[in-house]
C-alpha cells in the first residue's frame, strides 16, 4: 500500500463541488504520494501529483476495483442531482453505483473508505438545538436526495458488518458552496436561465421567512480538508460538518439590509411545486420540504477527533456564493463551466 512516495488516493467524483477541492488539498499534502481522479468526463485541469481515469459509476463495465488496486484510501464523493422528475435514473447512480463502490473497495482489499454522506441523510430534527452524529439518519423519505443517502448509510452498516478491517468513514456535512461551484448550482437548483446578476442585495428590500428554513452551510473548502484528515487519520464513523452561525431569514435579512416577512409554508411549497411541475424550476418540493425537516448538527466528535475547524464562517460562505452567482463563477471541469445569465 502506501509506500516511501507517500499514500495513494483515489477519488470519484472528483471533477465536481467536492470533488475539485478534495483532490487539490490531496495534492498539495506532502504525505499523498498520487492521487486518481475519477469522473465520468475528464477535466482541463492537471493538478500536482494528479492522474485521471473516465468512469461512469452506473454501467456495469467499470472494472472498479481494478482502478481501485493499491490505494490506501478511496474518497468517494461521485453524485448526481438531477434529472429530478426521473428518480429510477439518480437511484442507478447514486446507489447502485455507490454499492459498486463499496464492492470494489472489499474486493482491491483498500484499507480505508471515506464515504460523502450529507445532512440529508437524517431523520427530521430540531432547529432550536445541535444533535451529534447518534441521531437517526432514515432521511426524509419523500425527498429522491434523501432517501437515497439515507439507504447508503443502511448498506454502509452491512458493509462495515461483513468487512471488519475496512476503516469507514462517513461524512455528513451541511450544505457546500464556493465561488467556483456558484454556476453549478445556479444550474441544478434554480434553472440553466435563472439570471445570477438577481442575487443582488438591492433588489431584495424584503426577505422571505417560512417558517423552518433554518439550516446550516460550510465552505467546500472546509469539507474537503475535513476529507483529508480522514484520509490521514485512524478515525472511523461518522463526522458532522458545519460551520456557524446556522443561515435563517433573519441572518440573511441582516446581510442583505432587508426586511423579513412571514411567508407560509404552504405558499412557499404551493409556487415551487407550480414550477417544477412545469420543468421551470430543476428543485423539487421534496427536497424544500426535507430542508425545512433538516436538523441542526453539533461538529464536537469532528473538532476533537480529527482536528478539524472550518476556517470560514457561514456569513463569508454566503457572501462568497453570491459574488459567484453573479460573476458567473466555475472552474475547469465540466461539471463546474461557469458562465454568466442576465
């Protein structure tokens, strides 16, 4: 396995949000001797120490674990959102290919695993308070997201059962952004037309509040050095990251000199459900309504097991998302191609 020249690494997903920062801060860690970046589509990005292989984790084909033979640790970070009006198609490749992952990994007997869970993983919860990783991650069964990361965590504990010398690790962080994942996300959530030059404070004097859209953010950046710990560490189980304050109306309210105003949530739910049922808006209901279910994390077992402390607060991760969503912010994969619209 690792040797003179360092541990090798291999991560899938790794031209998207995640995936861009995790194999850079491999890359720059003096103890990673390689690493094996894993995407469907290859990138125009070259990165010390880095080599690419085209993988598509829902065909059948992919010879994983030959890929995976001689890695000390696989990252795996591989995801698709969309299409959301089709779940059979995220379901292949999310889980089915994620169990293709974890088969790989028993059958090139690599030593550790480092799983890209979510917050959406668990059941719902509390906002007023912060729960520890013990509490139940059975998702919000409605949501394709979510059941589909809780159902990972289940195959996880069989696979963590029948391979015992097989150090898992399961990331469970809050939602990621970046200034270069800005385009990406514009794309995926609020359409490939939405305009990013509206996320403008002055055209926002007020501010939407319904009632539990209260949740937390955390810098990619952030996450991906919380993936490199694990890579390096003995740590194994479950991790919560998070960064402070968690993001309400009234937080942003402040941010953006605006007013909030109470909007029910069936109001909310009733104009997003209109959209996405006409194709206009690629966010489903499912997943607003898992978001206002979603429960506040505590990151103790993250801050004194792996060392870990993200170096941004939620209010910088905002206000770096926002100047991305009107920059028309990206990065050299084709997952993340910026461009701005308006």
């Amino acid at each position: 396995m690792s040797s003179a020249t360092g541990m090798r690494v291999v991560v899938t997903g790794a031209t998207g949000n995640v995936g861009t920062s995790v194999v850079r801060l491999l890359s720059e860690d003096p103890d990673v001797g390689s690493v094996l970046g894993m995407a469907r589509r290859l990138p125009d990005w070259s990165p010390p120490k880095t080599d690419w292989a085209a993988v598509d984790l829902a065909s059948e084909q992919s010879d994983l674990a030959k890929e995976f033979t001689g890695a000390d640790a696989v990252v795996h970070l591989a995801w698709a959102f969309q299409p959301t009006h089709d779940p059979a198609t995220t379901w292949r490749t999310n889980v089915l290919g994620s169990m293709r992952v974890f088969e790989a990994v028993a059958a090139a007997g690599v030593p550790a695993l480092v799983h890209a869970s979510s917050v959406g993983a668990y059941s719902p919860g509390p906002k007023d308070r912060a729960v520890d990783e013990s509490w139940p991650t059975h998702g919000w069964p409605d949501a394709a997201y979510c059941r589909e990361k809780a159902y990972l965590e289940r195959a996880l504990d069989i696979f963590e059962r029948d391979h015992p010398g097989t150090r898992v690790v399961r990331m469970r962080p809050a939602f990621l952004f970046k200034w270069e994942s800005a385009s990406e996300q514009r794309r995926i959530f609020g359409g490939r037309f939405l305009p990013g030059s509206l996320a403008r404070p002055e055209l926002l004097p007020f501010l939407p509040d319904v009632p539990g859209l209260r949740m937390q953010v955390l810098h990619t950046d952030d996450a991906a050095n919380a993936y490199r710990l694990a890579v390096r560490s003995d740590v194994r189980g479950p991790f919560n990251l998070a960064a402070e304050p968690p993001v309400d109306a009234e937080l942003l309210g402040e941010m953006f000199g605006a007013r909030p105003f109470r909007l029910p949530r069936t109001a909310a739910r009733t104009a997003i459900a209109a959209a996405w049922g006409l194709h206009l808006l690629p966010a489903s209901p499912h997943l607003f309504d898992a978001v206002l279910r979603l429960p506040l994390m505590d990151c103790t077992r993250a801050r004194a097991e792996l060392g870990w402390r993200p170096e941004r607060t939620a209010t910088e991760v905002v206000e770096e998302f926002l100047r991305g969503l009107q920059q028309g912010g990206g990065a050299r994969t084709e997952p993340l191609h910026g461009g701005k619209v308006g």
